[in-house]
C-alpha cells in the first residue's frame, strides 16, 4: 500500500504511456481502413448512373417568338372600328337601336340554295303508220319566264329539233324504242333517255335569303330578281351552288355571300 502511495504517479503515467502505445499501433490500421473507405465511395460515385435531366419546356418561348415574327396590326379605318369612322344609327321595327351598317348587307344570311333542273322525259310513242312521232315532256326550271318552265309536252319525230335537243335515233324498234338517242343543242353532246330514266342538268340555281335586322324573308329569288331593304335596291346577279352575288343598284357596287343555314 506504501508502495502505490510512494508511486502512483509512475503508475498512473505507465498506463497513459501505454495507451498511448497501443493508440499508435493502431492508427495505421484506422487510416488504412478509412483510406479504403474513401475509395470506395468515390469509385461509387464515378460508376453511378446518372439520371438526365428532364427536357426544358420552351413552349411558352417559342409562342412569343411566334407572336413577334407576327406582330398585330392596328388599323383604325377598318369597317368595325369607329374611331375614325363615326356611323349612323337606325332603329329596328322593334325599336332598338343598331348601327346602320347593321341595315345592309352585313346582315343578309342565304339560308338556302336549290339547284334548277334541265328535265327531259321521254313519255311514249304515237304510230301513225309509216310516219312514227315520240311524246317528250320538257322542264326548264331556270327559264326566265315562268310560263316556259313546263313541264311542257313535245311530239317529234327522228330527225325534227328543238331549240333543246335533236332527235337523232331510236334504241330498238321505232315502234316500241327502248329508248331514243338525244344530240343537245349547245354542247353537241349525245344522250340516251328512256321512259324510266330522264336526262337531267342543272341549269341554275335559286335561291331563300334572310334579314336578321329586319327580319325579311325573300324566297325562291333567282338571278335577276331585286330586293329592298335598309332603304336600299340590290339585284341577284348571280347565284351558284354556294354562294350569291348582289349588285347595290344605287353604287353599282357587288357584293357575295356564302350559304349559311339560319339560326
């Protein structure tokens, strides 16, 4: 007991200094063992795969790109804007108040457009022995006047014309054709009709035309026909399967507008 109070200190310095020994013997150890350790995360860092990157969306970039190549254009004598171009009003049978322009022509809507017929019918034979004429019914459904748009009858012979068609041949026996042989009179052109199987051409077209302003119906109008309305004439100077030309008889100025079904 005397002997660890004498030399305690020695003892207690032996057992650091040996620590001390055994700590520095190991050390070696650890920073070998780190040392692995960091290499192997950097090797696991260079073989990761890595993930690209989404792409960017430019959409948004490339639409304002767009929008400056093509830059909005002001106009301030556009028909529509009023600026500069100050307009009447008129009112409505209703009396609602609406710009003139509203009275024109903006607001005519063709409703609808029928296709006139060409007919040509072949009805039957009249023998008359050595003489053997051929009954036709005719239909001219564009003809200006009303009274020539039939259906009118015709008995013609093989050889006699109209100033439609001509009567060329038969197909079979004259006295019971099963049908005759037609050359028309503008294209020269040769065709067949039979009693079951008319020919037929479109020759025109009329047409059914709306004001919404002042809720006018014109009906069956055809080319050459005049209507009023917003205190102004217009004559239809041409009419085809989709659309309809107006001339204003007071400017002389022509105006088309399309087929549009009315709400």
């Amino acid at each position: 007991m005397e002997f660890l109070k004498k030399h305690y200190e020695k003892l207690i310095l032996s057992v650091v200094l040996l620590g001390m020994a055994i700590a520095a013997a190991l050390l070696p150890l650890k920073v070998s063992q780190v040392r692995q350790e960091l290499q192997q995360a950097t090797l696991n860092i260079e073989r990761a795969r890595i993930k690209p990157l989404p792409e960017l969306d430019l959409s948004t970039n490339n639409a304002l790109l767009r929008r400056v190549r093509t830059p909005g254009r002001l106009t301030l004598d556009a028909p529509g804007h009023n600026l500069f171009n100050p307009i009447q009003w008129k009112k409505k049978p209703d009396g609602t108040p609406v710009p003139s322009e509203q009275f024109g022509l903006s607001a005519l809507v063709v409703t609808n457009i029928t296709p006139l017929y060409l007919r040509i019918q072949f009805r039957g034979v009249r023998d008359y022995g050595s003489d053997v004429r051929y009954d036709f019914m005719v239909t001219r459904e564009a003809a200006t006047n009303s009274a020539a748009r039939g259906p009118l009858p015709n008995t013609l012979a093989v050889g006699a014309r109209t100033d439609l068609f001509t009567v060329r041949d038969v197909d079979g026996p004259k006295e019971n054709p099963q049908g005759l042989i037609l050359e028309l009179a503008d294209s020269r052109q040769p065709v067949v009709v039979t009693r079951d199987k008319p020919y037929t051409e479109v020759q025109g077209y009329m047409a059914d035309l709306w004001h919404k302003t002042e809720n006018k119906v014109f009906l069956r109008q055809r080319q050459g026909q005049k209507i009023s309305f917003g205190g102004e004439t217009y004559i239809i100077i041409a009419i085809s399967e989709s659309d309809v030309t107006l001339r204003d008889s007071r400017t002389q100025k022509q105006t088309t507008i399309s087929l549009k079904a009315a709400p």
